[in-house]
C-alpha cells in the first residue's frame, strides 16, 4: 500500500506567520503534488515537483512557494500567511505520466486566523 | 486550461437505489480520467481509472462509463447502500508527464436506509 503522510494534521496560524506543511511519501514516486481543498470545491493545485530539487507552480500558485529538498519530501510553505489560505491541504504522490494514480495523504486542516 | 463540471454537486438516494454522477470536460486531448472517493474527514481513495474512447468499466458496485466524443464520463452506482455515503470526485489527466489532475467539484452522496 502507498504511503504518504502529511504533519501537521491540523495547525492555527496568525495572520502574518509563516507556515511550513510537510509530507512524506515511502512510495518512490517521482512526482509530488500539493492540492487545496475549500468547502463544496474539488482540489485545486497549488505546486507539483518531478523530482529532488524540481518544484514547478500549479493553477493557483500565489501566496505558496514549494521546496523538495530529497526524492522522499516535499514542503509547502507559506511564508506569510492569510486568512484565505484557510483550507484542508493535500498531498500526494504517484509515477508520473498521463495514466497517473496519484496517491493522496491524510490531509492538513489550516486554520489562518 | 482543462474545466471539469461535475453534477449534481449532492445526491441523496434510498438504499438499493442507482445514483449516477456525470462529468462533462472541456480539452478534447484530455487522456486518462479517475474517479476518487472521499469519506468523511478522511483522504481521497481512487475508485477507478479509465482510458478508452467509449468505455464501460465495472467495480464492485459500480460502472464507469467514459464517452470521449461528448467529452462526458459517469459513475453510476447501481444498487446504492449506506456506506457509499461519501463525496465522489472525477479528475482528468492530460497526456503528459506531468500527471496533473483536473478534478471536478465532486458530489455529495448521501444514501438514506
């Protein structure tokens, strides 16, 4: 089974903060991806990496940067926090390629008050 | 870039009732398409993955179909029970290597005893 896990599960930030999600994936997977997940929306992709060391911006990019510092992690960062950023963030894993499975972690639940 | 409208966005049926969920695609190169399901507070599982340019795919439970001329896939359950209860999602992939997937609104399915 594909393994990938996220920390923290849940966080409350300020206004203003800086905020760093993590995730893990045990897979070897080359590619990682972030989503974002809003009520009564489906995910929305915010960066995506092919590799260690590649990070590639998504379709809602803005207010995020990425960093995939080994082939096993890959870290959202959010360097200056807004309340909008408030939402259940995903991560997941897969091989790439037009067939691809992605294979999704746990979830991260921001709050941004 | 690729839209995916996905309808109804909730569903609530009777137990050993069909509910049938349609996503409709707007990039005719579109090339593989996923359909994930989500339970409550819980991550997304993939569900099913189709490829073919009229395509009926069965699970346990469930049927795919996947018609590439109207640019339209469907996941029909067809004898509903309680623990199909959970939001569903399609996704579209391009055919790329970068895996990205374009994921509908997804749709609320509550089924009733």
């Amino acid at each position: 089974e594909a393994a990938v896990t996220q920390s923290p599960r849940n966080k409350v930030a300020v206004t203003g903060g800086k905020v760093t999600l993590s995730c893990n994936q045990t897979n070897n997977h080359n590619n990682m991806y972030w989503y974002r997940q809003d009520t009564g929306h489906g995910l929305r992709l915010i960066h995506y990496s092919y590799g260690a060391g590649s990070t590639e911006k998504g379709d809602i990019p803005d207010g995020y940067k990425a960093s995939r510092p080994s082939q096993e992690n890959f870290s959202l960062i959010l360097e200056l926090a807004t309340p909008s950023q408030t939402s259940v963030y995903f991560c997941a894993s897969g091989l790439g390629g037009s067939q691809n499975t992605l294979y999704f972690g746990a979830g991260t639940r921001l709050s941004v008050l | 870039g690729e839209q995916v409208e996905q309808r109804p966005p909730h569903l609530s049926v009777r137990e050993g009732d069909s509910a049938v969920i349609t996503c409709t695609y707007t990039d005719p190169n579109s090339y593989y398409f996923f359909w994930y399901k989500q339970e409550p507070g819980a991550s997304l599982q993939l569900l099913m993955k189709v490829f073919s340019s009229t395509e009926i795919n069965e699970g346990q439970g469930f049927t795919v179909l996947l018609n590439k001329k109207d640019k339209r896939l469907s996941l029909n359950l067809t004898a509903a029970h309680p623990g199909d209860s959970a939001a569903y999602f399609c996704a579209v992939s391009p055919n790329t290597n970068t895996g990205k997937l374009t994921f509908g609104d997804g749709t609320v399915l509550t089924v009733k005893p």
